[in-house]
C-alpha cells in the first residue's frame, strides 16, 4: 500500500527490473544460504525513501512470501562511490604504494560495501549480498529496523562521557579490522595532537549543522522553501 513520502508503488517494469536483479544477487551469497532464499517468491516490490545518511538514492523494497505466506523482505539499495574515492586515488599514485588500494580498483560499488561491511562488524546479516539494476550498482541486505537508540542531549554528564567513550570504543574496534592496527596505532602517536584536532573538527561541525538547521528554518518560515510538516 502506498504510504507518500516514504514508501511508493513503483511501474510494473521497474518492479521487473529489480525481480530481475535478484538472480544476479543469489551468485554473491555463500551456497548454503541458496536453499533458505528457494523457499520465497517474489511478490511485491516499492520505492522506499531512505534515510538522511543516504538520501538522494535509490531504495526499493521487495516482499517475498513462502508456501505458508511467512515474508521475508529485502531491501536493495543504491550503493554510491565512496567520498573518500579522490583521496585514495591520489594516495595510490604515490610510488610508496606498492598496489593501488582496493577501494579504487573495485568495480562494483555494491560488493565494495558489502566487503566492507563485512570485514569491520563482527556479525553481518547472512542475506548481505550486492546486484546490478538498469546500469546501476546496488547492495541488497534484509530489511528490518531494529536498531536502538540514545538521545545523547537525555544523558547525564557522566552519562554522556560514557556513552562517547563506548560509541568511540566500537567504532575503533570495527576500524581496526579494516587495516593493520599497528599502523593506526602508529598514526594516532601517543600525544595529544590528534585528540585535540578530532575534538575541534567535532565541534566546528557540530555549529556548522546548527547555523545550517537555522538557515533551513527561517526559509521555511518565510516560504522559500516548500515544506510539509509533521511527516
């Protein structure tokens, strides 16, 4: 059912197209989970708008039902170069590089995201996988929301350096097995100059999001920008 702004029907062709795709999709995942995934039947797909993270993008969602009607639902999401693709490129012609990183010799934007994924989180959803739609590269994963979540501005002071310390913790954890930890160690030092540049580029952005926010509300109030509210 349609439910605008987020979730729409898409044409029958486009569904056919992303129907299509999957088969593409089931050659990227290990052959034991082929026998869970032969039990469904495609049965519906739609465009589903995605998150701050990752709007502009393309996102669809694909029902798919069993003999006895139990769903299971994919979501197979446009997977963008990575922002940090004209760096590295720069960084791989240094001749101090014996191969060019693999971020810039990966072809397929999807499998660079699911290899990714894969190799920082300690547990990945078993359905991870990547496709092609119409040119396009994807990633398509299961689709259920259940992350939790903290509202930091709820915490109490000792809360809240906890909660960072933990959040910091987990994030240098899933890093670390991105690269050689003794090389990151080795980058970090074991002054404080890193500390302290992190700590002021977290606070210029944190008055850049605000002075943004502030610019966004005064053009809605004053009309120019069009805007639906409550949503």
């Amino acid at each position: 059912m349609d439910a605008p702004p987020v979730l729409r029907r898409v044409p029958d062709e486009e569904a056919a197209a992303v129907t299509l795709a999957l088969g593409e999709y089931l050659r990227t995942l290990p052959e034991d989970r082929l026998p869970l995934l032969a039990r469904y039947a495609v049965h519906d797909v739609a465009f589903r708008v995605v998150g701050t993270g990752s709007v502009g993008t393309r996102s669809y969602v694909v029902l798919l039902l069993d003999h006895r009607g139990e769903p299971l639902v994919l979501q197979v999401k446009e997977a963008r170069p990575s922002a940090l693709l004209p760096h590295v490129r720069k960084i791989s012609l240094d001749p101090r590089w014996s191969a060019a990183p693999a971020s810039v010799t990966e072809r397929h934007e999807g499998r660079r995201v699911v290899l990714g994924q894969k190799r920082i989180q300690v547990v990945s959803d078993q359905l991870l996988g990547w496709t092609t739609v119409a040119g396009r590269p994807y990633q398509v994963r299961q689709f259920r929301n259940r992350k939790g979540s903290v509202d930091p501005a709820a915490l109490a002071a000792d809360q809240f350096d906890d909660y960072g310390r933990m959040t910091g913790a987990l994030l240098a954890r899933a890093h670390s097995h991105s690269a050689d930890p003794r090389v990151i160690g080795g980058y970090c030092g074991k002054g404080e100059e890193l500390d302290e540049a992190m700590a002021e580029f977290a606070t210029a952005y944190a008055d850049r999001t605000e002075a943004d926010h502030a610019h966004l509300v005064t053009a809605v109030r004053t009309g120019r920008i069009a805007t639906e509210l409550g949503v």
